[in-house]
C-alpha cells in the first residue's frame, strides 16, 4: 500500500454512521466503506435499511445495520451497546440523521421544534457521551458532526433547523477542546443544498431548483457522493492534526455572500 493509500485508508476501523440508510448519510457511509471501515448504519425504516445495506455488502463491503431512533434515549442507549457487545469498539461516529420541519416562525409549532432539537442536537450530545467514553478507554477516535449551511446563514421559515444546526457547531468546537486530550478529534461537515429526500420539496420546484443551483459558484446542486471525500479526510489520518474546525461541501455558496 502507498504511502497516500495508507494516509487515507480506513481498514480495521470501526464506523457509526446515523440516518445512513438514504441521502447524505449513505453518501457518507458509502466513502467510508469504500475506504476500508466497516460501518454500522442507522435509520428509522427497517425495510430501507435492511436494503442499503444489503447492496453494500453486494459490493463486498462491511456493512452492518441498526434500527435507530435518535429522538429515542432508550433506542440510543441500545445502539452504543450493540456496538460494544458486538465489535468491542469504534472509531469513527458520524452524527447524520436530522429532520427539518418549515414553518413561518411565530406559527412554529411546539412539537416540531422539540423533535427538530432532539433529532438534531440532543441526540449527537448522547452518542457521542455513549461512544466518546468507548473512544476515551482506546485513547482514539474520530467524531464527524453534520451540519449545514444554517450553521452560517440564517434562511427563513425554519428557526428550528437554523437554531440546532448553530448549536450543533458551536457544540463540536466545545467537545473538541474537552475530547482532544483523550485523542478525540471532533469536527463539524456542513453540507450546502444536496439533492436528497429532506429537500423534495425544492428540488422539485423548477424555479427554487434553478435559484439555488445557480446560487452555488459550481451552479449544481449537490449530491450525496459529494460528502464522501471530505468525511474520508475527516475519518482518516491525514487529518490527524485537526480539530474543532468546521469545513462546508456547499458548492461555495457561503463563500459567495449575499
């Protein structure tokens, strides 16, 4: 193996990824294996998993499934010791699964909000409580959270994902600096608009689809695969001195401004 073969690679490491099952977290999931890892997946809808991972392993990767629902303590609880009892450790965790509920904020309902913190930033606080104290016993490991562009840029009609995205953020810069001297790296992956499940409704749009593409200095949308590469480095030793840090697979559409 090459010396840039073994500075990327993910052989004998064990993955965690929520929310795998479709969209980013399955482009997620999908760069790891093919890295090496073997990578539990999570989600809600047994017959979608129990598909996904059926063609990862089709591939001849290691993939496993897990029936999860973050917003569920109990089902949280149960995860971290599946992966105890069955693999005895883990290296990677990465903290996909997320919902988005759009609302005129002074009509914003009281239980999507508490779903939307729950599902976005209460349960990565538990997995990562669960799974940090397994990285801590092996003086290693990697934390990967999803964020979005709404960590950054406030868009309308939906305070709740704008509000546990940020909080998401400033919660990796906060983990990083208490996890870095157990040799935790925490980071923060902060996709733009990918076309998935959670933005039907725009991409199915014409005219919101065409806005947004074209406000990407790439003028596309994104797609799953492209968080692939980024998580890999992310997850990899070749980013084995970096922590705490946000990087955004937006198309350059922070960057761009207003």
């Amino acid at each position: 193996m090459s010396y840039l073969e073994t500075l990327f690679s993910l052989q004998g490491r064990i993955a965690v990824v929520t929310g795998a099952s479709r969209g980013i977290g399955r482009g997620i999931a999908t760069g790891l294996l093919g890295a090496g890892a073997s990578a539990v997946l999570t989600g809600t809808d047994p017959k979608r998993l129990e598909a996904a991972v059926a063609e990862f392993k089709g591939q001849g990767r290691n993939a496993d499934g897990f029936v999860c629902d973050v917003s569920d303590r109990g089902q949280i609880d149960g995860l971290v010791e599946y992966v105890r009892r069955t693999y005895g450790r883990i290296d990677i965790l990465v903290n996909n699964a997320g919902v988005a509920f759009g609302h005129p904020a002074l009509e914003y309902p009281d239980d999507q909000w508490d779903r939307t913190i729950r599902v976005n930033l209460e349960a990565p606080f538990r997995l990562i409580r669960g799974f940090g104290a397994m990285m801590k016993q092996q003086g290693r490991g990697v934390i990967i959270n999803v964020t979005s562009i709404n960590a950054e840029v406030g868009f309308p009609d939906n305070p709740a994902y704008a509000a546990s995205k940020g909080g998401l953020k400033m919660m990796t810069k906060a983990l990083a600096n208490d996890l870095g001297r157990h040799g935790i790296r925490v980071n923060a992956l902060g996709p733009g608009y990918v076309h998935t499940d959670l933005n039907a409704g725009s991409w199915a749009d014409p005219e919101r689809r065409r806005i947004r593409a074209e406000r990407s200095m790439l003028g596309r949308w994104g797609e799953p695969e492209d968080l692939a590469g980024l998580a890999i480095f992310l997850a990899s030793d070749a980013s084995s001195f970096v922590t705490g840090q946000d990087f955004y697979a937006d198309g350059g559409w922070i960057a761009k401004g207003l």
